[in-house]
C-alpha cells in the first residue's frame, strides 16, 4: 500500500469518528459541566479582585491565577477578554466564551482529543470586578501591552485548570514550558502564487516583516516545520533556536511564576541553565529538563494533532479570499463556527468549490486552520522521583486513540525520563470572519516583503 493511500485510509477513519461523536460529545459535555459551572460560579463570588494575580496575556485574553485562600478554586485561573479592536476584528462582547467553549468542545475537541484539550467554565464578573482587576494588575502586565486595558463590558470570565502546575502531585519545581508553535507546514496548494511560500516557512517569512516593523529587534532563526518533524535531532535543534531567541513563543514559568524571557522577549540557552541551577532537585539538571521536554515532543501524538488541524488551510488565503468575496456579494451568512457540522481532516481538493455549500464549507476549515496555527501549548514538566533513564513506553504514541469524553479531566504521564508531565493546547479560540481581509493582506505583504529581501541579498 502506498504512503498516499494509508494517508487517505487514516483520515477517512479519522473524518468518520469525528462525525458521527462529534455533535453528540459536544451535548453530553455540555450537560455534565452545567453542574460543576454551577459549583466554581458561586465560589468564585467569593473571591476578592485581590485573590487574582496577573501571570501572562496575547492579543486578545489575559490570564490570572488564583492566590487566594479557597481550596476549591486552587489551580485554577481566570481568562478576562481585553479591549483590543484589532485583535477582535472590533467585535466586543458581554459573553464571548459561549461560542468560544462550544467552538472549542464540538470543533476542536474531536482534532486534538481530551488528552490536550481540558474543558472552561464560564463564571459571572460585574463591571466593577473588572476595572478592580485592570488597576490591580497595571503594573505586572509588559508595557507595550498595557495601550488594551481589560474590556469592561464583559459580564463573563473562564475559569480553567492552570497548567503551570501539577497541583502539589509531586515535591521539586514544577517547570511550565509555554510554545507558540506557528505553523508547522509549507503549503502545497496549487492556488498559491508567491513562490517564496513553497519554499520559506511563513514564521521565518513574518520575522522579517516585523523586523522591519519595528515590532521585533531580531530575527528568530527558529523553524517550526522542524519542531513538527518529530525527528529528535531537528527538534533539538528548534528547541534550541527557541532558546536563543525566545521572543513571545518560547516562555518558562516556574511554580507558576514566569522566569524566562526577560521582559523584552530576550534571553539564551545559558541564561535558562543559570535559572533551573538554582534547583537541585531537577533530574539531569537544566539539560536533563531540556532533553525530557524534546523526548515528550518527539513521542507524543500532539504536533501531529496540531497540524491535521492547520492543515485544514488546503487551499492557501490566495484560494479562500475570493470565494469569500463571493459568498459576500450573494448576501450569504457564514454560520458561526460552533453551530455548523463538525468538521474532520480529508484529502486536499484540488479544485476549488462550486456550490454555496462547499465554499461556505471552505472558508470554514481556512478559520479552524487559523485557531490551530495561533495556539499554544502549556508544558508542565515535575520531577517525580523515578529514575532519569525511566520511561513506561519507548514507543512513539502516534496511534494514540483520540478519547473526547469527560472522565479524565486531565492526562498526567509519570516516569517519563525522571520526570511527570502533563500537556494541554490554549487558545484555542475561533477567528473573526471580519479578519478574512487582513489575513489576505497580511499574507500578501508578507511573501512580498520577503522576496524583496531575497532578491536584494538583505535578508536579516
């Protein structure tokens, strides 16, 4: 059998378990978290503007963790939305998680499994709390992110698990690894007319218009298709890469506190060994921790996940932009992400839709695409006492059967190289279809930029 057709065999298998459990999961989710929501809710009135303590934000959320003193809301934190205009492509919301949650269970669950995919609870915020928290916090938060304060219209917050700690499971350092992973692959698709974007991965590509821009003092050398390959010695070396220039994507809480990067996204592979030295109790030490982290890469299902999901983008903006346009000038609605069918992995087209149905359909795998290739992924990494050379499984966990279901809220793995660890994928939030346009552009000023550099011999 060809590589094609057992590619095609797997995702015909993939798309038909996605089907047929997708929209029933999403219902039976919904139905056993009212309950707990209803628990964390009336804690959560409990608790003081005080009791949250800023720990990191993107564009558009911000996240708190919990100090206070309730047992009950203890590894925990709190996701607030900002007002960001650009980053929210100008929508503003009392509620943005229903869609958000329900996008995320019923779209992105069946994608990447309850393994790194943990269920949110909405709980009620007042005005009030919000403008406490916004003042409280003002000086923790980086200054160039402090110009979007918190958006005090929003009537609801997002409790979820914090993924910076294993919850006292083990003693020593729990070590949060924080990856902006990018996207993972060059595209293919026959629309594509740049010929720098089938040769130069898009973050490689970005780096040097933000350079430019003003946005970035440097040029990260790191490759994400790399990190994607799975193969131990390129993921050494994007880890690596990372080290070196981390910039927003590469970020190391300890017990919950961020310690590396510097504030200005700068720091370096020796400057992480002078951190985690401080830490005896670490198998191996800061290489030992480094080296635990590429093994757990290398042999979890996750990257793979992640880029079914970013290959979602089977036709490239070029493709997607006008039958968009299209959909518009007939005065057709795009359904909101989290209403329409659940969406599965499938052979690439190679022609591009013709009616109403596929094209919306189109379009809607490009903004899954975009939620995919903007993720996160949240590390935590605590030596557990078993030895360094100890592993449960050598084998790689490709064919890790996808589970949705709400038993097992979180998936801790012991005795992984010295180490227990647990994984989760954030951010997992749905795009505007308002942004269609900018990506567009920013795609098009992006691959033109670079060629302009290349052509010119002042590539960074």
């Amino acid at each position: 059998m060809s590589t094609s057709d057992s590619q095609g065999q797997f995702l015909v298998k993939f798309g038909a378990t996605a089907a047929a459990f997708g929209v029933l999961l999403y219902l039976r989710v919904k139905k056993t978290l009212s309950s707990k929501e209803n628990c964390l809710a009336t804690q959560f009135q409990l608790t003081k503007p005080a009791d949250w303590k800023y720990i990191a934000e993107g564009a558009l959320n911000l996240t708190l963790k919990y100090v206070g003193e309730d047992s009950a809301l203890k590894g925990y934190v709190l996701r607030l939305r900002k007002n960001n205009p650009k980053a929210s492509g100008g929508k503003r919301s009392a509620d943005p998680w229903t869609e958000s949650t329900a996008y995320g269970e019923k779209i992105m669950l069946p994608l990447l499994g309850r393994r790194y995919v943990q269920p949110s609870h909405k709980v009620p915020v007042t005005e009030s709390f919000i403008k406490a928290v916004d003042a409280s916090i003002l000086n923790s938060r980086p200054v160039k992110r402090r110009k979007y304060p918190l958006d005090d219209r929003l009537r609801y917050g997002l409790l979820m698990v914090d993924n910076t700690c294993l919850n006292g499971i083990h003693k020593g350092p729990a070590m949060c690894v924080e990856l902006k992973v990018k996207c993972g692959f060059i595209p293919t698709s026959p629309w594509v007319s740049h010929d720098v974007k089938k040769r130069v991965d898009r973050f490689q590509m970005h780096q040097q218009l933000k350079v430019k821009e003003g946005k970035l003092d440097s040029v990260s050398k790191y490759s994400p298709p790399a990190l994607f390959s799975r193969e131990p010695k390129k993921v050494q070396c994007a880890i690596d890469d990372l080290l070196e220039t981390p910039q927003n994507n590469f970020r190391l809480f300890v017990d919950g506190k961020m310690m590396f990067p510097d504030s200005k996204g700068h720091g370096s592979k020796e400057q992480l060994k002078r951190i985690l030295s401080e830490y005896p109790e670490i198998p191996g030490g800061a290489d030992g921790f480094i080296n635990a982290l590429i093994n757990l890469l290398v042999y979890e299902p996750l990257l793979d996940r992640i880029r079914t999901a970013q290959e979602f983008d089977e036709a490239d903006i070029e493709a997607v932009w006008p039958v968009y346009q299209e959909i518009a000038r007939r005065g057709e609605k795009i359904l909101p992400l989290a209403e329409g069918d659940t969406l599965y992995p499938r052979k690439p087209h190679r022609t591009l839709p013709k009616t109403p149905e596929e094209q919306h359909e189109l379009v809607r795998r490009f903004l899954v695409s975009c939620t995919a290739k903007d993720c996160s992924v949240m590390i935590v990494i605590q030596p557990d006492g078993s030895p360094s050379n100890s592993r449960k499984t050598r084998e790689k966990l490709t064919d890790l059967p996808i589970k949705v279901g709400k038993d097992v809220p979180r998936t801790v793995v012991s005795e992984f190289d010295g180490f227990s660890y647990s994984v989760a994928i954030v951010d997992l939030d749905p795009k505007p279809l308002e942004k269609m346009e900018h990506y567009y552009k920013l795609d098009k000023e992006i691959a033109e930029y670079y060629s302009k550099l290349e052509s010119t011999k002042s590539l960074r």
